[in-house]
C-alpha cells in the first residue's frame, strides 16, 4: 500500500512539471513568429532567389535541410534552456514617429541588433561550424519576424499580445492574429501560399533587396494605423478582406529580402 501511495505521488509530481514545462512554453512562443505556415513560405521563396553558389553552400551548412524547414527552428529551441538568451531576439520596440536610433539602448529588443551582427559574423567567416549554422537558422527566423508588422512593436502592449480580440468569436489577441490566424485561415500549405504570394518583376526585387534591416522596421511601423484598426474587436472575414494582403506582401518581401541577405554572404 505504501509503495503504491508513493508511485502515485511520485506520478502525481512528474505530471504536474510536464503541465508547467507545457505552459512555460506555450507562454514563451506567444508572439514569436508568422507561424509555421508564415515562415516556411517566407523561407521557400528565399529559396528561389538565391545564386547557384549561395545554394551550394547553404545546403552544405544546413546538411541538406531547406531554408522552409529550418525557419521554424528559433522558435522551436525556446524550450531549451542552452538557446534562453535568444528569447529577445525576435522582435523590438519602436514608439509611434520615432526610430530604432532613437531607443535608449534598445532594452525592449533586440532582433534588429542580432540580424546586424550576424550577418557581419556570417560574413567572416570565422565561425565554427555549429555557429554558423545556428546563426544561420535564426538569421532566416528573424528576417520573417522583422516583416511581421506586431513585431516592431509600440511600447506598452508586447507587439499586441496584450490587444485581447475575438477572432471568429473565439479569445484571441492581435499579435497571434498577425502571427497565425489569418494565414491559417486561407487553408493553405506553406507551398501553396508561397506560390500564392506572387512573382515580383526583377524592378521590384531589386527594390526591395537595396532596403536593410532598419528600413523593413520602419516599413512594419508604417502598419501600425491598419494593424490597429479593429474597432470593437471583434474580428473576422472584414479585418481579412481589408489587411491579409498586407501580411502577404510582408512575407513575400521578408522571402526576398532573405535571399539578398544570404546571396551577399555567400554569394
């Protein structure tokens, strides 16, 4: 009797940390990210972009994976313990008006930061080999994130995650509706809505790969009067109909623009 009463403490204790390691996590993915759909997409049209050489040696370093595959991974590893000190680097705060040089230090975050100093790393060449391809897969993860226009956040709502929202009458917040939900909603895989994102002619990528980092946070806050514009809050076929198409052009540029960055570094 006294052996069973302690096996079932014992299991009592070890489901009770699971529940908290599963609610740590979900609490720590809140708000990172297009999604999986989001970023695979982002990280295939990358794909089509890139020069034979860059190609060549991405594959190398990734052992094969694609940019699709591996544009998830930065969010996936917040659940270890060795990759905490990424949690800041997917998003930055910016007041209406102002400019990432104008943030004190920027303590709010720090992607805009980490996608400058990575790329000048990749540069180098002088990373190991684990380095480079880790800095490589955050590097693919953060060019999306910078596009998702909650991700250059105004102070004071976390990127939205604090804006509570129905969507479709379920509890949400305008952050996850950015993130997921209305590319979630087109019932598309991440091939599909790549391919549904469209062709830019070779004028507008060029554009577009002439922009950097601080460029595409300015970009994102120029967002902010229609990401915001959700009057009541209850949210659905209307919000989609007016904005997805601003979500789509982000994911298509962040493609592109992911593609330059990486031609550049091993092009």
């Amino acid at each position: 009797m006294g052996e069973n009463s302690h096996f079932c403490s014992l299991m009592q204790m070890i489901m009770k940390r699971c529940l908290l390691i599963l609610i740590l996590f979900v609490v720590c993915i809140e708000g990172f990210g297009w999604g999986v759909t989001g970023h695979r997409a982002t990280g295939l049209i990358a794909e089509r972009y890139l020069t034979k050489k860059a190609r060549s040696k991405i594959q190398q370093i990734l052992n094969g994976e694609s940019l699709a595959m591996v544009s998830t991974w930065m969010d996936e590893i917040l659940s270890d313990t060795a990759y905490k000190y990424t949690t800041d680097w997917h998003w930055t705060t910016i007041p209406d008006g102002g400019r990432y040089e104008d943030v004190e230090g920027n303590p709010d975050g720090k992607v805009i930061m980490m996608i400058e100093k990575i790329t000048a790393e990749l540069k180098s060449g002088k990373l190991s080999a684990k380095q480079e391809q880790d800095y490589l897969k955050m590097l693919v993860h953060m060019v999306g994130d910078m596009h998702q226009p909650l991700h250059v956040g105004r102070p004071g709502d976390r990127g939205g995650n604090e804006v509570k929202v129905k969507w479709f009458r379920n509890d949400s917040n305008l952050h996850r509706v950015w993130d997921s939900e209305m590319i979630d909603g087109s019932r598309l895989s991440y091939t599909e809505l790549a391919n549904a994102l469209g062709v830019p002619d070779k004028e507008t990528v060029k554009h577009w790969q002439s922009t950097g980092v601080r460029d595409w946070a300015l970009e994102s806050m120029s967002f902010r009067p229609q990401v915001y514009d959700i009057n009541d809050g209850n949210l659905g076929y209307v919000y989609t109909y007016q904005y997805f198409s601003i979500a789509k052009t982000r994911m298509l540029q962040a493609g592109i623009r992911l593609a330059g960055l990486l031609n550049q570094i091993y092009g």
